[in-house]
C-alpha cells in the first residue's frame, strides 16, 4: 500500500509542475489518442508530442523512486 501511496504522490507532483500543454498531452493520451491525433490536435509536432511524453515518463520514474 506505501508504494501506491508514493507513486500516487509522484504522479500528483510531476502533473502540478507540468505545462498546460503537457497537461493538454496526458489527458489526450489517457483518453487513447495515438501520439500523431494528439499532435494534430493540440497543433504542435509528433516529434514534440514523444519528448513531452518522454520527459514526463521520466520525471515520474525519478519521483516515485524516491
């Protein structure tokens, strides 16, 4: 249960510092659009879609760890 709790936390932490376009990203994705939909939509590139997603991966990855 601890670690639900961190990871919990983790995820709470890396979505607050977030931008409002990552944010637009993680919600687009959630709601099982592919990387290209959530580009066209948000109107930005694919490649920047993958490195946001990318970046908070690893964010995420380094908080929950601690």
């Amino acid at each position: 249960m601890l670690c639900n709790i961190n990871a919990s936390e983790a995820l709470s932490a890396i979505i607050n510092a977030a931008t409002d376009r990552q944010r637009s990203i993680v919600e687009c994705r959630l709601s099982g659009k592919g990387q290209r939909e959530i580009a066209a939509e948000i109107g930005i590139s694919q490649s920047r879609v993958s490195h946001d997603l990318t970046g908070l991966k690893e964010r995420y990855t380094v908080e929950a760890a601690r």
